[in-house]
C-alpha cells in the first residue's frame, strides 16, 4: 500500500477532477472559493466549506475535544513516535466531529478537515508570545517533530487525507507580535537556509504537507504572503510544492496599509496571487474580480489556485460518496474517549522536565506526610494547563486538584492562590501583598510546600488575543510576574521543604530559585489531564523523563535586540555565555548509564556514520531517556555543536538495550554566506550522550558525553 501523499498518480487524477470542476465555474464563483469561507455553488454540486481550522495541540474551537499538552510540552517529550500518536488521536476526533457536524449541516468555521497546524518557527527569543505554540528553538527537533505530527494528522491511508495539514508561518517568523503587521525581518542567506528554512523543508519535502501558511511579516523586505523568494523561487521552486498556499489571517491587507509595498487592495491580491498564494484568510481576495478587469492579474492564474484547493478537498474526500472514504465510519463517539484521555496524560507525563532535584527530595513519599500545602497563582488555574489554540475539554485537573486527588485521606491538602498571576493582589481586587500572610499561615501548618508559579496564555500569546499588561502577546523580560517570586521567597523563608512547579509556555528567569529551591520541575502547558501527571509525577507514581527544547537563560540582558534576526548568540547553537538550563537536559528519578559505544568509520563518506550504543537502566524505577548525538565542525566561526540525531528509550530497572542510530552525511553540513549546504575537508566530533556536551549540562547531569573524531577528507555538497 502507497500513502497517497507519495502516490502522484492518484495525486493527478484528483487534479484532473479539480480542474474539470473549476471549468465550468464563473468568474465570481472561482473568486469566492478562494475566501476562508467558500460558500456553496449548489448548480455544480459543491457545498459550502470553511477553511478555517485549528488543531495545534487538538482539536480546537468547536466544542469538547481531548486537550493535549501544547506543542512546546509535546516537543519537550523529545518522543517522534508519541508526536505521530497525539496526532493521529487528533485527526479520529476531528473526523469524528466533522462527520457529526456534517450530518446535521453545521459548515461553520472550526467545522473542516484542513488544519492550519502545526506551528514550525524557531522559539528564537524567549521574550516571543507565541513560542510556547512552537516544537522549540533547534531547528532538527522542530523538523523531526514536526513531520511526525503531519504524518499523523494525514495518515497513511492509500485513497485520501485523513486530515489536510499546515506548516505555518512561512517564514521567518517569531515576533515582535506588536509589530508583525508591518515588521521587516532581515535575515542573512546563511541564517535563512541554516535556521529558518529546514523545518519548513522537511515538512514538505518528507512528510508531504498538504498546505504552507505565509507569516505576517516581510522578510528582506517582501510580505512573506507575497514574496518571490520564499513561495516561487524556494517553496514552489527548489522544493517542488505542489499543495496550496494560505495567508495567515488578514495578512494581505497588511501589504498596502501596514508595509506599504502596495498601493491599495487590488494590488495587494494581484501580487499575493501572482506570487503563488491560493486562499485568503479573510475577505480580500474579493478584490481579485478588480484585479482581473485591470489586467493585474490573469483568469489562468486564478483558475491554478482554485485547482490547488479542490484538489485538496478531493484528496478529503469531500467529493466522493460517503461510503467509499473509510475515514467517514469514524463516529463522534470517539470524540474524549477513555482511550484518548489516557493517550492525554501519557502526553503530559513525557513532558514534564525535572530541573532539580537536590538530595532526592522528590518523589515525595504519601506515607510520611501530614499536611501538603500547595500555593501561587497556577495552582488553581485552568488556563495555566492549556496554553491558546485549545479546544474545550470534558473536565481540567488542575495540579491543586491533582494533589487533592492523588493524596486522598492520607494527608490534608492546604491551598493559598498567594497571589494575582500578574498584579500585586488576588484577582485585581489588591495591588499589595494581601495574601502573604495566608502563604506564611499554609507553610507554618504543612509538612511539604508545592509553590506553582508561572504564566498562562494571557501573559504570552498571539497580538490581539491577550487581555492584561503584556498586550502584544510577548513579555518584556524573563522574570515572574507581579509579586510571584515573592511568594516563592516567603515559602522558603519558612524553613520547609519547598517544590517549584513552573507553568509556562516558555523559560523563565529561574536564577534565584536555582539557588534556593531543592526540587524545580518545569509542566510548560501540560493539557487538561496535567494536574494529574503533575501530582503523580511529584510523588513518584513515574519518572520525569522531559527534556528542554530551549534554552533557560539567566536574564534578557544577554540576549541580542528582539527584533534583530541574526542567530549570532542566540540559542544554544550560537550563544557564547552559559545557560542557567541548557536545551536538552533534563533529569530522572532513575540513572541510566550509557556504554559500549561504537562509531562504524572514522571517515565522512557518503554512507554518514551508524552510531551503536547500550543503554543500561541502573535505578530502581522504570523510566524513559533520550539519546542526543551532536556534530560539531572543529573550525573558526562554526556553531557550538548541534543537535543530529535523537532516540526516546524505555527501560525497567535493571534492563538494558542496545541501540543502533544513524547519523546521515548531511548532518555534517553547514551553510556558507551563499546558503549552499556543504561539508568542508576537516574535523568534526560527534558527541553521544543523554544531553547537550557543553559545560553546564555536564555540570548539572555529573555526566560525560561521549565524544569522537571524525575527518572529511573530501569537500561535498548537499541538496
């Protein structure tokens, strides 16, 4: 069996289809099919479809729906195969609520099969709002994931699409959110094609992605949905897409009010059609009956673009009969299933990342405690587990309710919320510290304190969804909001053994609570389930197995400008000063050694290297680790080492494994100032552990990667 996605036979013959139908369409009909809402041309058979869908971290915006992790809890799993499964899960449910729908005619927005996810920017910045909606900063992991979760929300199915997949925001894309509708981001060639672009590539070229949202932005001073490089020169050409193009939402209109690159609205629909953009999130393209009388743009050319979007709907199945699309027998009742919710917590279990653990305070032990007090702002808070983009779920376990629940009658549970998320008080009744004295009040009376602090998507998102100070969506700096880290301080002013759990969407300023704090663990947005994994994960019921998919700096002070674009110390592979957590570590209840490590060549040829290695779990609890292979080209001015290869493993205690990965050829390569992909003669090491081979990690992990060198005795390029 071929998936279609690979089949361009079947591919053609759903074209052919698309073409035929578009024939026989007016002028004006073709037109409206290019609008987010395609109303219905009932002399032809076609019935209305909105375009409109989200599906980040599931199905969102249409009712009750299993609400995953968000995507930046999901990449810190660092699982390929978990990233396939929650997809899958999504696309069931999507069909489901889409087969309901269909049966009671409801083709409303939030109603169709083609999902504008997932979001594969570089998390550049962590100042950056919408970081949190991202697979993180390295553009390996964001790739591989990424892929995996587009494989599983089309399928695999021979005849058609389980669901139409979007890589979005092409490209070049990771704030300000203030200025996103009239910012130019300048980028070198080389950190175009090193940084920016390989996620994108892998997604189309690899996992076939059916759509390509373009950004807001002008990149090099072309509007991203209108840009000649990016969607005819590399996407259409160099890469050969052949799926369909959408502009984020309204962003046309930014070309001639916001960029100015246009004079008016006309013009900016030409230049965004002749350019190669099919579907216009939003009204414009109406003006593309104008923009044809005025010989701005031709009827040939419109005709392509509405080709590409009813093939897409073809691929669907939208135009067959309902008996013939296997797809269409998948009922809502597999909609939050107690199959899905246990898929949810196993999410949410992965993710959770373990920063510190000083003397093995955790896992906290049920029998020897009496009273547990559980304080801040995220305790309690439903929106702290779900992040933006997310559907509605049949119930939320907040981590309060998920300590309640995990300790039962065996020991008191006292809450404090100790503060407003952002504003001095409680709720915005108080500017001042009113609750510190309730805070003092639960640590006197408890034998464990869990502080939970953070963010949620009010306090970091996309501009014009957020509500409160930080109206952009991105924060000014790195630090806990309002008097939280006061809080924090009050706790451990007690005298009792206190645990950090952060709920953010992205690194925050964790310094002092390095310095004091025994036991740290970083939930990110962990998914309606989250409070449960949270508690079972506090008390030992699993192993934290996360690891970061960004890197946790001291303080913005070290970081570049935000709106400067050059990767030159930015990220792990670029900084020069130390992380307070490094992107890839993480801790585990259980140790896990790695030995027997063998490289098959001490030469680069084409073939790439096979790496084998045992991995031994030496601890007492079953648990998950991820192997990490890093190249590191031994010359001036290359990156610090970057991350090539990575493998999620399971042991019991006392199991072992060995382990084969493959490092391909092109993992040696880097970029030069023109762009090209290639391996230079030299040296090159490659570093194989459970983390990054800087300094920090081997300082927080006690552990050494192991490392060996290699040589390229020829000079090669890579396609």
């Amino acid at each position: 069996m071929v998936n279609l996605v690979y089949n361009q036979e079947k591919i053609d013959r759903y074209k052919a289809r698309a073409k035929s139908l578009v024939e026989q369409m007016t002028l004006q009909e073709k037109v409206h099919q290019m609008l987010h809402s395609a109303p219905a041309i009932p002399r032809l058979g076609v019935k209305a479809y909105n375009w409109w869908n989200e599906a980040l971290h599931g199905v969102a915006r249409a009712g009750v729906a299993t609400v995953f992790p968000q995507a930046i809890g999901l990449a810190a799993t660092f699982d390929e195969e978990l990233l396939e499964e929650v997809a899958d899960a999504i696309a069931t449910e999507a069909r489901g609520k889409f087969n309901m729908q269909q049966a009671y005619g409801d083709t409303d927005i939030y109603k169709g099969l083609t999902f504008w996810a997932p979001n594969i920017n570089i998390f550049r910045d962590p100042r950056w709002g919408r970081g949190h909606e991202t697979y993180g900063e390295d553009p390996h992991l964001t790739a591989r994931l990424g892929v995996r979760f587009i494989q599983g929300l089309q399928g695999h199915d021979e005849d058609y699409l389980k669901l139409a997949a979007c890589a979005k925001h092409f490209a070049v894309h990771s704030g300000p959110e203030g200025l996103r509708h009239r910012f130019n981001a300048v980028v070198s060639v080389q950190d175009l094609h090193e940084t920016y672009l390989p996620a994108f590539q892998a997604c189309v070229q690899e996992a076939r992605v059916e759509a390509v949202m373009g950004a807001y932005n002008r990149t090099n001073g072309e509007p991203c949905c209108g840009s000649s490089l990016l969607l005819e020169q590399i996407l259409r050409g160099e890469w050969q897409f052949d799926g369909h193009v959408v502009s984020d939402c309204w962003a046309i209109r930014d070309f001639h009010e916001h960029h100015q690159i246009t004079a008016n609205a006309v013009e900016s629909v030409a230049l965004a059609v002749s350019r190669g953009c099919d579907l216009n999130c939003g009204s414009l393209f109406l003006f593309l009956l104008d923009a044809v009388k005025e010989g701005l743009v031709t009827e040939e050319q419109i005709d392509l673009a509405v080709t590409r979007l009813f093939t897409t709907r073809m691929k669907l199945g939208l135009f067959d009969q309902p008996e013939q699309v296997a797809f269409n027998s998948i009922s809502y009742n597999e909609v939050d299933t107690p199959r899905m919710q246990a898929l949810n917590r196993k999410a949410a279990r992965s993710g959770l990342v373990l920063l510190k653990n000083e003397n093995g305070l955790l896992p906290l032990s049920k029998d020897g405690l009496r009273t547990i007090g559980v304080i801040g702002p995220n305790a309690n808070n439903r929106r702290a587990l779900v992040g933006n983009y997310e559907g509605t779920a049949s119930r939320y376990i907040t981590v309060l309710e998920g300590i309640q629940d995990y300790a039962g009658e065996a020991a008191r549970v006292l809450y404090s919320e100790g503060c407003d998320l952002y504003k001095g008080g409680v709720s915005g009744l108080s500017t001042g510290n009113d609750r510190i004295s309730e805070v003092k009040a639960v640590c006197a009376e408890s034998d464990i304190v869990v502080v939970c602090l953070g963010l949620d998507a009010g306090l970091e998102g996309e501009e014009g969804d957020t509500g409160n100070q930080f109206a952009s969506g991105d924060k000014p700096d790195l630090r806990f909001p309002g008097i939280q880290e006061e809080v924090l301080k009050t706790a451990y002013a007690s005298g009792k053994p206190v645990v950090l759990v952060v709920l953010s969407g992205s690194a925050l300023d964790l310094s002092w609570a390095d310095g004091h704090i025994p036991a740290i663990m970083q939930g990110w947005y962990p998914g309606s389930q989250g409070g449960r994994a949270i508690a079972e994960a506090l008390f030992g019921e699993f192993s934290p197995e996360g690891k970061l998919p960004v890197t946790f700096y001291r303080s913005t002070e070290e970081l570049p400008e935000f709106t400067d674009y050059s990767m030159k110390n930015r990220t792990y592979r670029y900084m020069t000063s130390e992380a307070l957590y490094p992107f890839g570590y993480g801790l585990s209840y259980t140790h896990f050694a790695l030995d027997s490590i063998e490289l098959d060549t001490e030469r680069i040829t084409s073939q790439g290297v096979q790496v084998t290695a045992t991995l031994r779990n030496c601890g007492d609890l079953a648990g998950g680790e991820t192997l990490q292979l890093y190249v590191k080209a031994e010359r001036d001015g290359a990156p610090n080492p970057q991350l090539k290869v990575f493998r999620k493993i399971y042991l019991e205690p006392g199991e072992k494994m060995e382990v084969m990965l493959h490092l391909p050829v092109a993992a040696f390569a880097l970029c030069d100032e023109e762009g090209v992909r290639r391996i230079q003669r030299g040296t090159y090491t490659v570093y194989i552990g459970t983390s990054q081979p800087d300094q920090r990690s081997r300082t927080l992990t006690c552990r050494q990667p192991a490392a060996f060198t290699l040589t390229a005795g020829d000079e090669l390029e890579i396609k």
